[in-house]
C-alpha cells in the first residue's frame, strides 16, 4: 500500500478502457498506455475493475496480495488509499483484482447509489495525472460504474468482421449514460488493435472504422506482436518487456496521442 501525494494538477483525468467484447486488447490496452504514460512523467493509476484480475498480473501484482481490492473499495468500504499498490514501473499504482469482485455485481444491486459507487471512491482518489479503469468484458454494474466515473473513455477495437456492430453498441449505451448519468462523459478516441497489415480483412475494417468515426479513430494502431503477447506471462509491460519491438513503439505513440487529445479537451 502506498500513500496517494497531493496532485499539483489538481483532479485527475479519468479514462474507462471499455468495450463490451472481449479479446480485443483492452487490458494490454490499459496496461500499455499507463506504462508510456508513466514513462512521459505522468502519476498514472489503474483500477482494474475485471474480475480475471489480468491487468493485476500483467504487472506482476501476486494473486495472494490482492486482499484490498477493488471488490473491498467498492463492497467493503475500504478507502482507496489503503487498496493501491506500487508497480515495479516508477510513477504506476494498481488497484488490484481478484475473483472476489465477480459477485460484486449482484452486491451492487440492492444498494443505493449503486452507478456511483466508483465515482464516489475516487474522489478520494488525489495525487495522479491520470487514472485508467480496466473494465470487464460486458456492459454491466462494473462497466456502468466505469463510466459514470470516467470523463472519457478509450475503445480499443479489434480489427475483426463483426467490429463496428459491437461498437454500435457501445456507442448508445455512452450516449445513454452521458444523458442520464454523466454528462461530461465523452469519447477519447477509439484505438483499432491486432491490426495487421498484410490481411486484406485488417485493411478494409480499418477503413471501414475510419469512415464512420473519422477523427474519433486514432491514427495510431496497434500490430499484432508476438513480443505484445509474450509480456503478460512475465508480469510485466511490454514495454519493459522489449522496448524495441513495434508493439511498444505503437503504445508510446498512443500515448502522445491521448496527452494530445487530452491538452484539447482542457
């Protein structure tokens, strides 16, 4: 457990990774954007908020030092600041996940104020640049309280065939919930990922993305990399993993993309 300082920048930025599919790198995502951020001096913490618990064990959080998690900041009552922990990456905290938040879903259900519950946790929150929220695969009570806590939100994107009817998806429950429940809630940008340029299929959704959401879509995207996909069996980013390879010299770019959009949005 580490002390939250006080942020000379006043509340941090908020940004939920969420799309409601899952293998579309959300957690590599997360993982990997809050290390290059963190690399460009920025005080970043992820809340990871999928019950697997796989951004916890991407940076290398042991399974039996995940007793104050986000299921006993959100369930429990436990301060926020007793449940984040230092990563081996200088300027990144987690608060970690374990199996115990799967029944934090029907916990939530009966009590009030149950979309805010995140939200009002992270108010005590202080002390970082940015906070990234891992969400879990669906678009339920976890997922609602990302969002209602988020000022944006960051959709990574599968460069799949069925890609845009998942996201169309996405987009009317953001745009229900900016009405209803958070107003200030936004779209950062959607980031298409395992995009692989030698498949003609990567090419036409890609295209087909930018189309529809023109500048909403980063410019960046993110390869398919074996050296990505290696990182997470070693508890670390692949950015530390190998700094070289073209995975991490995508999410350094992502990163510089999202401050960008962020110096934009002040």
């Amino acid at each position: 457990m580490i002390e939250l300082a006080e942020s000379v920048t006043g509340r941090p930025r908020i940004i939920a990774v969420a799309n409601q599919k899952g293998g579309v790198g959300k957690t590599t995502t997360t993982i990997n954007l809050a290390t290059a951020l963190a690399a460009c001096d920025k005080r970043v913490l992820i809340i990871d908020l999928d019950p697997q618990g796989n951004a916890s064990t991407g940076l290398g959080i042991a399974r039996t030092a995940r007793e104050r998690d986000t299921y006993a900041v959100l369930c429990e009552g436990l301060p926020i600041t007793k449940a984040v922990q230092a990563t081996a990456i200088p300027r990144l905290s987690i608060v970690p996940a374990s199996v115990d938040l799967s029944g934090a879903e029907i916990e939530l259900v009966e009590q009030g104020r149950r979309e805010f519950k995140l939200a009002d946790v992270l108010c005590d929150a202080r002390g970082m640049d940015y906070i990234l929220i891992d969400c879990p695969p669906s678009l339920g009570l976890l997922t609602l309280n990302a969002l209602v806590a988020a000022d944006a939100v960051l959709v990574p994107l599968q460069c799949e065939f069925y890609a845009l009817e998942g996201l169309s998806h996405l987009m009317k429950t953001i745009e229900r919930i900016k009405r209803s429940l958070n107003p200030r809630l936004e779209i950062q940008g959607v980031v298409l990922t395992m995009y692989d340029k030698r498949n003609n299929l990567s090419n036409m959704v890609a295209a087909d993305v930018r189309g529809h959401l023109g500048a909403k879509v980063y410019d960046t995207v993110i390869p398919r990399n074996v050296r990505v996909s290696e990182a997470p069996s070693h508890g670390t980013p692949v950015l530390v993993y190998d700094l070289k390879c073209v995975g991490s010299q995508a999410y350094l770019r992502l990163a510089g993309e999202v401050m960008r959009r962020e110096r934009l949005a002040a």
